[in-house]
C-alpha cells in the first residue's frame, strides 16, 4: 500500500493529534490551529490519497482511507491519537472511530460532510469539478479561489493558494485528483456508520454552510449519547478561517477536559 505524505508540526513528543483535511484541501489546513488549538500536541497530518503530496492510486473509499490513517499512526508507533477532522476529514474521522474506536482518544468534528442527500452532493461534485481549471498565472487562481468567502477568510486562502498551488500542462491548479475528489462526494453521501464504543466527540456546525443536517445531529447522539459535546458558530464552512481565534478556543475548551496534554499554557 502507498504511503501518504504526512506533515508533522507542534510539539516534538507531544500528545498524538492526527489531522485530517477536507476533499480538495491537505495537511498543512491545520497548521495556524496548532498554538491556538492544540498547543501540546505531536500533530499528525497527513495528505489523504489522491491529495497534496500522496499518491492518487484507486481505490479511494472511506474504508482506504481509514487504513491510509491506520498506516500512518503506526509508522509513528502511535497507539491511540486524538483525531480532528474537516468537511470530508470529520466524515473519515467518524469511520474510524467505528473501525479502530481503540486507536482514538477523542474527537472533533469541524463542520462535518456525511451522510448528505445524494442530489446535493452531486451538485458540489459537479461545481468542485467544473472549477478545475488550469489558471493563467498564480494570482489568477488566487483571486478566483477568493470567490464567496468573508475578508478574514480570503487572508487564509491567499495564503493557502500560494502555499500548495504547482503549475502544469493546463496552467496553476491546486494539487487534488479529479476522480479521488469525485468519489469522495459519492462517499460523504454514504450513511453514517455505527458507533459500537463511544468516545468523546465535540461536533462544530457551521450554521453558514448548511452542511449538518437534524439526520447528523440525531444519529450522532443516540449513539454517543453524552458523551458528545454540539456546538453551533454562525460562520461558513471554512469555520477556522472565518474566525480563527473563535474556532480554536472551543477546540481546546473541550480538549482541556478530553485529552488536557494537548493544551499547555502559552
């Protein structure tokens, strides 16, 4: 089995974090998060296949996924993580809980992509795959990748263009597989598994974005029960770059109680 490329940051021999972005995005989304978020934390954070710096070799399921994480918690000797998760990173992160519920401590659930209704997540397949266009020059992309998003949010995504954008045939694209990127909309309207062994889950909807649904919110707490801590925010989608300090205060508001050695002092 390939590789994924991971990205480590925070604190070398810190509590284990694992990271996992959103369809389109990579590792380095979490990076401004650490000294707010997760202060203490050996943060693990992969490029999902077919993402960033991974390989892109089928199959691209929620279940190669979870072993691609599996994988690369154990060639860190990691044990059991913490698992943050984004959009279609919560949805992976939420499988594997219900696959490996040993290998996590707790979770966080940004804004989380699962169990949508088929018709709507062909709609953000089909307008994700439209977008993939080469651009002209850098800032071309970068102005276009600014489209519908607040002022504080368009600081982050310039500088996350011109962090990982790579030039090609077509022109500066960012670096994401067309067919792993489809087929992880296919998965995201998957339903959403079973949660034999809870753990304790800090969901964040993002009451912009429309993406939880009473569906998400219900099947999450008849399984976890109390156990799950719901927070709402009145931001979009890309919760930690409309409000970066907001964001970061409830994550680390439950991980102080849930796994306090990934919270020190600043």
């Amino acid at each position: 089995m390939s590789e994924l490329f991971v990205h480590r940051y925070g604190v070398e021999g810190g509590a284990p974090l694992l990271a996992i972005h959103g369809v389109s995005a990579h590792g380095r989304r979490f990076l401004p998060m650490a000294p707010l978020a997760f202060s203490g934390a050996d943060v693990l954070a992969p490029d999902l296949r077919g993402h960033g710096r991974s390989p892109s070799d089928a199959p691209s399921t929620i279940e190669r996924h979870v072993e691609d994480l599996l994988a690369v918690l154990d060639r860190a000797d990691v044990e059991q993580a913490v698992v943050v998760g984004h959009s279609y990173g919560a949805c992976i992160a939420t499988h594997l809980l219900s696959q490996a519920p040993d290998r996590v401590r707790c979770v966080v659930l940004l804004d989380p992509a699962m169990a949508l209704p088929s018709k709507r997540a062909q709609e953000m397949s089909d307008g994700m795959l439209a977008g993939d266009i080469g651009y002209a020059t850098l800032n071309d992309l970068v102005v276009a990748r600014r489209a519908g998003r607040s002022a504080p949010a368009i600081v982050h995504s310039d500088a996350d263009t011109r962090l990982t954008a790579v030039e090609g045939p077509t022109g500066w694209k960012t670096p994401w597989d067309r067919d792993v990127v489809a087929q992880a909309w296919n998965e995201m309207a998957r339903p959403m598994p079973t949660l034999s062994t809870r753990r304790p889950t800090l969901l964040v909807e993002a009451t912009q974005a429309k993406l939880v649904t009473d569906l998400q919110r219900d099947g999450l707490r008849s399984q976890l029960g109390d156990e799950l801590t719901a927070v709402a925010v009145d931001l979009g989608h890309m919760l930690y770059w409309d409000d970066l300090d907001a964001s970061c205060t409830i994550i680390r508001d439950f991980l102080a109680v849930h796994a306090p050695e990934t919270v020190v002092a600043r």
